[in-house]
C-alpha cells in the first residue's frame, strides 16, 4: 500500500484515504452533546507533519472503547478515513459506519523510515561547530565541564539524534544539535552587541546546555517521539539539567588539585539560573524569571530560534494553494504563493 503522508491529505481531501500514522497523542472518547453515542480523537503525525483523527462512533461505549484501547501512544495505526478541513484545520474522519477503520497496524505493513523527519543540517559540521565553540571559552571552568559532557560518548551520541521538542519546533532527528547551535549563534551576536555588562563564556556555556534534561524526558524510538515518561511529568528537563550538571561539577571538584581549581560556586548558581529562566516568565514555563543578563539573552535566543523555525516549518510544508494556513501553537500563518514557488524551483535546481 502506498503511502499517503500528511502533507498529502489536502489533495485527497473529502475522498477516502487509507494509510499509515504514528500516533502522538489521544484522547479518552467523549459522549456526543446532542446525539447517543461517543467520539474520540488521536494526534498523528508522519515526516511531512502532524494532524488529527477523529474516530465517529456511532456505538456502545464499550465497543468504542474497544477501538480506543487497540493502540497506544507511540504505536503505528492504520487509518481508513476521509480528510476533510474544519474550523480551517485538517482533520481525518473515520466513520465505522462508511467503513472506515483505525486500528494497531502490524510491523511489516509499514516504513518505520516514514515517521521520522531529518534535519535539514549537516549533523557532524553542527557538532563540529559546537566543539569549535567550546574550545574558544576562555573560562577554565566552563570550558572543562562542557569538555566533560561532549567527552562522554553515549552523551554526544543521544544529542545528536535526539529531538528539540516532540512536537512543533525541532521536532525532527537532529533537532536538538540544530536548536542549540542556533541558540549558541543567537547569543554569540547578542554578546558581540553588548560587549560590557555580559559574561559570554557564561551565555555560550548556557545556551549549550540549556535543553540537556531532554535527552532523559523525550522517548525516542524508530518511528516517534514521546514525552510521556516519569522524568517528564514528574521532574522535567530543567531539574534534570540541574542534576546532570551539579554531578560533573561534583567530579570536577573530586578531581581538582587544591580549592582554587574547583568550580566556583557563584559561577554554579548563575549557570543554573540560565537553565531554570530559559523559558521566560514563570507562567511560560520557568522555574525563576530571568534575573541577570545572560540568562535574559538565552531565553531570547531560545524563544527566537523555537517561534521563527515554526513559521519557516508551517511555510516550507504546505502543499496547498491558500494564502494563509492556521497553525498550532501559533496560529495564522500568511504563505506568499510566488515567494513559495520561486523557492521550490530554486530547490529544484
């Protein structure tokens, strides 16, 4: 069977499509306001995007639940439904009644390659770049413990391959590599404007690190990404930045020659400070608001790379003619159709 990706589905839009999803996220079935019977939504996702299924059931919940419970987050499904567009949001039906199915799809019916998007950078020039940048801090003590981090092999490995976020922004296999180095790049320009007042070692060193704890609250296997573990809901990825941090400070401090060659503790709570402000305000997600200028820079930079690669990724994947798409988390996207089409024959070429 082939294929039928979600940036596709506006062509099939209002026929019935049968294909294959990596399911994100679902909902429990809801009783219908006005109507017997009960309802349920799944986020799915492929390479191209994501989008959701609703499954219309017309039936007892128990044989809704039935269905509900045949797939987990994570799994691939197989979906027999028909695309259609509401609230200017594309959206699969399935209808039991007009033979439409979801149901757990068997491991050998699909492409596991189909469900994971690549970056579109060059991972080893990005890591490259990175340990480039790294040997440029002139702060000894910076410098030996992001040393430290990219000396550990499993590290360097799961940072590479690993996501930014499971969904929206960097949601890809390189995607973290890809939003720290246009962090570090951001903050690198905003310490070449303010060149009094700021401590750039200490804001390249944060913007490295500032997303480590994702290594350990984003799942990964080989065709979707979750953050539905206990260190995502229970802790998050800035407590677990705080942690992977403090112990290769420790081993700093076990190793160091006399009190002048351990970590300054001072230095510690500021490094700190920029992983636990890196979100903004409290409300946005932070554990503190930002108090000092460097962690003010990295939660710009962070903000500027993850908001900008989302209008870029909205534009670069429609495949409609409409000149503006609404977008999650987002909302309304303009896409200039001659900009885009100059694009793709640039591409082409």
């Amino acid at each position: 069977m082939e294929k039928i990706f979600v940036n596709d589905l506006k062509k099939s839009k209002d026929k019935k499509i049968d294909s294959f999803f990596a399911v994100v996220e679902k909902k429990e079935p809801q009783l219908y306001k006005n109507k017997p019977g009960y309802y349920f939504r799944v986020v799915v996702k492929d390479k191209t995007g994501i989008t959701i299924v609703y499954f219309w059931g017309k039936g007892t919940k128990e044989e809704v639940d039935k269905v509900f419970m045949s797939f987990n987050e994570g799994n691939v499904i197989f979906v027999s439904g028909v695309p259609n567009i509401y609230n200017d949001e594309l959206q699969i039906s399935v209808d039991p009644l007009n033979g439409g199915i979801i149901r757990k799809a068997v491991e050998n019916e699909y492409n596991a390659g189909d469900f994971l998007p690549f970056t579109n950078q060059n991972i080893e020039q990005m890591e490259k770049y990175l340990r480039a940048t790294i040997n440029e801090i002139e702060d000894k003590f910076l410098k030996k413990l992001l040393l430290k981090f990219f000396s550990d092999e499993n590290f360097t490995k799961k940072f590479k391959k690993y996501p930014a976020a499971v969904m929206y922004h960097h949601a890809c296999v390189g995607g973290l590599m890809e939003h720290t180095v246009e962090v570090v790049k951001l903050c690198k320009a905003i310490s070449e404007i303010h060149t009094t007042g700021m401590n750039k070692d200490l804001t390249i060193a944060g913007a490295i690190l500032h997303d480590i704890g994702k290594l350990e609250t984003i799942t990964v296997n080989d065709i979707s990404y979750s953050n539905d573990n206990e260190e995502d809901v229970l802790r998050d990825h800035m407590s677990i930045a705080e942690e992977m941090i403090i112990k290769n400070i420790y081993e700093i401090d076990e190793e160091a020659k006399s009190g002048e060659d351990k970590f300054p503790e001072i230095l510690k709570h500021e490094l700190l400070h920029i992983i636990f402000s890196h979100h903004g305000k409290k409300e946005q997600g932070s554990v503190v608001n930002p108090a000092i200028p460097e962690a003010a820079a990295v939660y710009a930079a962070d903000y500027f790379s993850s908001s900008v690669t989302q209008y870029i990724r909205a534009i670069k994947d429609d495949k409609g003619n409409s000149k503006t798409k609404r977008v999650n988390p987002i909302g309304r996207v303009y896409i200039d159709p001659e900009k885009k089409k100059k694009e793709t024959e640039i591409f082409k070429e």
